[in-house]
C-alpha cells in the first residue's frame, strides 16, 4: 500500500483526557498535520481547573511505510519488565499480558479513544443488531469467515467456549476471572457463532474476551492443560499458537522473547515486519536511552525515569516520548494478613477456619485502622510527583481516577500531608514512641517490611515515603524485587506481588477499556490471592472482613445497572469504600509513557488496552 505524499492537511482531534484530584474534564487540542511521511509533533494546550498546562504530543503520522509482509524488518520492542510467559491468563503482570498481546487475541479490542472494535469477529453484539438478547442475559459473538490460527488450522466457536471454561475452572486461578462475571455457560451454536449466557441481566456483557487480558486460545493446544494442571503446561505457555501477527520461535523466560511473522496471519499483506524481538531486563532509564539516544531499539514501553533525565534524552532526536492518562495509578497495597515467615504454608494467607467471615490469620499491626489511616496522612504525594514522575504524573487519592465520570472526590483530603494528625491517631490507639522514636503497642513494634520492582522511580518514592513514616514513629525497611520475578506469575517464587511475602507493596493497576465493573471485581472475596487460586487472585490486600457484603452488593448492583449514572454513583462508592479503609492507599495517577523511534509508522498509543494491540499495523518509514 504506497500512502498519500505531498499532501498537507490538518485534522483537529478532540481527546478527552482526565486530571487528578477534583476531575474536571480535560479537553486536549490535537493537531496532525502529514507531510511526505514526517513526524509531526505538536504544542498541546490544556484547561485544568483555572491554569493552563502545556504539554507535548507526539502524533505519528502515515507516511511513505511498508506494503508487504515483512519488509521492514525487524521490530525491536523493550518492555524492561521482562516477560515470564505468554499466556495471560497466568499472570496479572501487564508486561505478559502485552506481551502475549503479539501472538493471542481478543474477540475484541479497546480502541486508543477506549471504543470497542470488532477483532476477530464480523461486528459488536448490541440489542439493536441482535446479538444481546432483549433480556440481556446473553451476548452473541459470530466470528470472521477464514480465520485461522498460525498453526494453519480454522478458529471456530469451539475455541471461544474452551478459552472460557479454562478460565472459569476453579482449580486453575484465572487472573482474567473477573471479566466472567456472573457467567453461566458458553455455548458454540455453530462454528463462528458462539454465545455467552448469563446468571443475570448484564447492561455491559463485554466483560468476556474484550481486551488483551482475556484473549482467545486453541483447545486443541491446550486441552491438558485446564485446572490445576495450567501453570504446568510450559510448552504451551511459553509457546502458545494463536491467530495474531507474530508467532514465538524463542522464549527464554524473564529475558527475551523471539518471535516471527505469522505465515497464516488474516491480512496478507502484514504485519509489516518480519520479526519482532520483545526484550526485558535492565531498567526504564537503559529502554528509554535505546530509543531516545541511541536508535537501538523501536519502542520502549512504562518509561518510569526521572523527569529531567528524560527530557534530557528526548533532546538527541533519535525518538519521542508518548504520554496519555487512563486509570493507571500507582499505590500502596497493604498486606491485612500475617506475613510471618514462621508460619510456613500460612503466611499471608487469608484464613477463616470458623467461617464467621472473620480473618484468622490478621497483619499484627496493619488490622488497625489507625495505623493505615495515618500512614496515608503522612505522605506527602506533590513531592512525590515533584521528585519522580513530573509532567507524566499527579497526586492521586482514588483507586479508579478515570473516567472522569467515575472519578471520586470524597478522598481529596490525601492531596494535603497532615503529619499531626497521624501523630494524633496514633497516639490515641496507644502506639507509643520508645526510646528509638519507633512507636510500640502491647510487645508489637510498627516496623514495615515495604517492597515494589526495581526501578529507580520507585526506589526514590520507597526513600521519601520511609523519611515520611519515619516522622510518625514508623520503622521502615525497603526492599525491591527483579521486575520479571516480582510481576510474574510462578506459585512457587516467593517473591511475587501476588505471594505478597511483606508488609507493604507497591505497584501501578489499571484495566482494559473504559468500563470498570470489572476491575472494581477484583476486590471481592472470591478474588483473595492465596494458594487456592496458585496466588493470581487480585484480591492482594486480602481484604475481606466479614463478606464485604457491602461491597459485593454494590458490585452485583453495578452488574445489573444499565443506567450511567447510577453506574458512576456505583463505581465512586466502590472505589471509595476500600480507600477509605486503607486496604489499598492511592499514591500517584500515572500517565501512561512510552518513547517511539522516529522511523517507526503505525503507532496508535493507546492506554485503554495493549500499547501493541495494533502492532500488526506498525513499520518503518522509506521501508
């Protein structure tokens, strides 16, 4: 396909992005204007509340690119956390999840705007057309004509129903299981039509195989390897057949990933490249230099760097930074059971042996809702902004920042630190200062194992948030974890966020698309990490005091809602009701931020899904 030349034209794209704390509606001025396959990159304008911020966005635009299969090479991709498998549903770590994004697919995708686009089927099931019953308690999907996975064999509905019946096998622990809720079966009607029951009217049925982290796989390839026997299938893990545009060809687990061409890809004349390379180790600062600085490589993704370093990079001209906020947002996790290692198979296990709904197994000191309350009230969250993220970041006090209809303001007090009144709180529950400064209560010291990934974003915010604690009577330990190990999804490594083998923990969260019935799913009780579900639940703060009945009522509410509003109303409480317990504290609204090599063509960043969902369209430019 040659594209236009010569021509020069603008088109104004109106984005609608969120800021933090009190949420207004941000409105972002796009210009793209094309000229001979250029680059163009524009000065960008935006309101928040009264002041005006500049920003740059980097828009690639179609120009002189490849039109036929594999002619541009080789795709160089950096994901410095590196993969530890291809398939997604075994981990909850985005770096897997994109990266199995190259090879398996959805049904559908989100959109780089967060609209849904049919995939791997012919159009979105709605009531109007037919594919969502009157009722709603079922969805309808009929798949494209010719499909087939790289193995050369045809994709049929018989697929759709054993990718879901995997995930819904309570032996395995699904990491996707939240996006089935209150599914009741699958059923192939024929073969590309495939429908999805429900145990209840569902006003959003997307849930299922919408996004990159619920994808399609074969039953043929997989068939032994449902319930407890998934995470030891590595052949099929590390070497899944799928109908995207690549293929694996090497894995070599928390390191590279090799990949080639898929021969048997839908579109003849794609991807664009012959070979993609998805690379892991080092860390944010030596991925975004190989793309900024050096060229070496095509794109970089989750640029955690310092502010200053990396614009101090960008300056070399060799590739651009890309930055779009969605729900991401970095926060404390905290750990409500017992992290002991002397309790063996027990430690940070959620445990009700009377079935009271009561945790048996309690944190020694993280029960107390004072202690949680003032360790959220001694954090200064604008210097943390100040001192690692920048531009690309902002105080965040909510769980879900986005979108902005769903954003809460009842928790704004987070973005002022209030140090005296964590002393008060403290004081008042009987922790007491000894002679260290460090507060002590009936023989317990309040002295804080706190681990994250290695990065040095994140050990700079460990630094400051330990200087912080330090001046409410809090002892602090840092640690940090490999990237690949801490995010991976092995049952038998300690040190995954999902073992959670620690007192605090830190990490970003975020989910796929715009709808977040889903994500708000993972903290109900059923979601608690431990080894019944081989620690890939997302319940990771193991909080669950007493059902959460309220909680999952709301969440049933919100399945059963089809209008917006309530849906918002419903989504603020939700959010709020486990922030203002302290089970998880919000630090930081991330920007999304990934640097581009100027010659590459195709990219559409996208926060609302996989950054490589359309990495079938990507090419180098005069290639």
């Amino acid at each position: 396909m040659k594209l236009r030349n010569a021509l020069v034209f603008s088109l104004i794209l109106l984005v609608a992005l969120l800021v933090a704390a009190c949420q207004p509606e941000t409105i972002v001025e796009t210009v793209i204007v094309e000229k001979e396959g250029e680059t163009v990159v524009e000065t960008v304008v935006v309101e928040k509340e009264g002041e005006t911020i500049v920003e740059t966005v980097v828009v690639e635009v179609e120009g002189e690119g490849a039109s036929s299969r594999g002619s541009s090479g080789t795709l160089n991709i950096l994901y410095w956390q590196a993969a530890s498998t291809m398939n997604p549903y075994l981990s909850g770590g985005t770096k897997d999840i994109e990266a199995g994004s190259l090879v398996v697919e959805p049904l559908a995708h989100y959109d780089e705007a967060g609209n849904i686009l049919p995939w791997l089927v012919e159009e979105i099931p709605t009531v109007e057309n037919g594919g969502i019953s009157e009722d709603l308690t079922s969805i309808t999907w009929k798949l494209k004509e010719g499909i087939l996975w790289s193995d050369g064999t045809p994709l049929t509905a018989a697929d759709v129903v054993f990718s879901g019946e995997y995930c819904l096998n309570p032996e395995m622990g699904c990491n996707a299981l939240s996006a089935f809720a209150d599914v009741e079966s699958f059923e192939a009607l024929d073969d590309l039509s495939v429908k999805i029951n429900f145990s209840k009217p569902k006003p959003f049925p997307y849930g299922p195989f919408v996004g990159s982290t619920s994808p399609i796989i074969q039953a043929a390839q997989f068939a032994d390897c449902t319930g407890a026997a998934a995470q030891e299938c590595t052949e099929q893990n590390f070497y899944p057949i799928g109908t995207g545009p690549f293929v694996v060809e090497e894995f070599r687990a928390n390191d590279t990933v090799l990949l080639k061409a898929n021969e048997n890809y839908r579109d003849p004349n794609k991807p664009y490249f012959a070979e993609a390379v998805f690379k892991g180790g080092g860390d944010a600062a030596s991925a975004a230099r190989a793309v900024l600085e050096t060229g070496e490589a095509d794109y970089a993704w989750n640029l955690q760097v310092e502010p200053e370093i990396l614009r101090a990079m960008e300056a070399a001209g060799k590739g651009k930074v890309i930055t779009g906020y969605g729900p991401s947002v970095e926060r404390l996790i905290v750990n409500l059971t017992n992290p002991d290692p002397a309790l063996g198979d027990n430690r940070s296990v959620w445990i009700d042996e009377d079935g009271d709904g009561v945790n048996d197994n309690p944190h020694p000191f993280l029960t107390d809702y004072n202690v949680r309350r003032a360790l959220s009230l001694a954090i200064d969250r604008g210097i943390l902004v100040q001192v690692g993220y920048g531009d690309a970041g902002r105080p965040g006090c909510n769980i879900l920042p986005a979108p902005a209809a769903y954003s809460s303001t009842a928790n704004d007090e987070c973005l002022v630190q209030n140090v005296d009144e964590a002393n008060r709180l403290l004081d008042e529950a009987g922790w007491v200062r000894g002679a260290d400064g460090i507060r002590e209560k009936d023989g317990v010291r309040l002295s804080i194992l706190y681990q994250t990934s290695t990065n040095s974003v994140r050990q700079g915010t460990q630094a400051l948030v330990k200087q912080m604690w330090e001046a409410i009577g809090v002892e602090t330990e840092l640690r940090n974890i490999d990237s690949a190990v801490f995010f991976g999804g092995d049952p038998a490594s300690p040190d995954t966020y999902g073992k959670f083998y620690a007192d605090i923990e830190m990490f970003t969260n975020t989910f796929d698309g715009t709808d977040p019935e889903s994500y708000m799913g993972n903290w109900v009780c059923a979601e608690v990490s431990g080894p019944e579900n081989q620690w890939l639940g997302n319940n990771i703060p193991r909080w669950c005091e007493n059902g959460n009945a309220e909680y999952q009522a709301l969440i049933d509410e919100m399945a059963g809602t089809a209008d917006l509003a309530r849906r918002a109303e419903i989504g603020k409480a939700l959010n709020d009701m486990i922030v203002q317990d302290y089970a998880m504290i919000p630090l930081i609204w991330r920007g999304d931020v990934s640097g581009v090599q100027n010659t590459l063509l195709g990219v559409r960043f996208n926060v609302w899904d996989s950054e490589l969902w359309n990495v079938a369209d990507w090419s180098r430019s005069g290639q």
